[in-house]
C-alpha cells in the first residue's frame, strides 16, 4: 500500500486534534528524616580504651599468667609457642623486671586493634614489640604478636 502525500497530513491532523492529557503528578520524595531521629550506628567490635585495659591485665607486671597462655591467645600463637623456645608473647627467653602498654590504635576498616608493649630488663635495657587483637574476637584475646628486633 502506498501512502499519499495528503493522507500523512491527514493523520498528523488528526493526531494533534486529539485532547492532550497532562502527565501524570511526580510523586513526592518522602520527607527527610531529621539526623537526630536516625540512632548512629554501633561501633563494631572492641574499642580502644577495652583493648588497653584487655593488654594491662594480660600482661601485668612481669607477663601473662598461664590461663591467660590458654583462653586468651589465637589458635596461630599457640602453635606458634610449641615450636620455639622463647616466649612468643613476650619476645623474650625468660620473664621481664616490668611491662609497659602504649596508646591503642584501632583501624575498624582492618578489623584489628595494636598497642606497642615495652618490657623493661634492668635499669637501662627496654625491648618492645606490637600486640594485635581482633576487634571481633569473643572472648577478646591476643590475635598476633610482632617482636622489633
């Protein structure tokens, strides 16, 4: 079939006689909730001031007792404690005068939580090493331990 020249207007006539009906109403965005109704989210595993406290005790004064050795320490230290003579919690061959806990950094994105431990020998010979825990450990306990030297 073949169209005519005419009968194209015509239909573009008749299409813009046809009444026009307005779109549709946009639906309305919900309100805003103020900031102060929107409860923040909860921190996610241990904070800094309890992994402080966790390190001082688990430490004390001259190193961990031996059920701290057994219920707080990750299965890797553990196996790694069997295959070594020296103490792998305290980068050490025998037990220290003292024990120090420095400031806690928490990196949440990493899920880890270090404090650098400083164990004094004597009056004037200190080594130090990092003890990391996991944020996310129940019960917390002693996921790591890098010795400095």
């Amino acid at each position: 079939m073949m169209l005519k020249p005419y009968s194209l207007g015509a239909l573009l006539l008749t299409l813009s006689a046809l009444p026009v009906t307005a779109p549709a109403p946009a639906v309305a965005a919900p309100a805003a909730v103020p900031a102060a109704v929107v409860p923040a989210a909860a921190p996610e595993g241990h904070t800094a001031d309890q992994i402080g406290r966790f390190l001082a005790r688990f430490y004390g004064e001259h190193g961990p007792s031996a059920h701290d050795r057994r219920h707080h320490v990750s299965q890797v230290l553990l196996e790694r404690q069997t295959n070594t003579q020296s103490d792998v919690l305290l980068c050490a061959q025998n037990e220290p005068q003292d024990i120090g806990i420095g400031p806690v950094t928490v990196a949440q994105a990493a899920g880890v939580g270090w404090a650098t431990v400083t164990t004094h020998w004597g009056t004037d010979k200190t080594d130090t090493f990092t003890a990391y825990v996991r944020l996310d450990s129940k019960p917390i306990r002693i996921d790591d331990v890098i010795c400095a030297g």
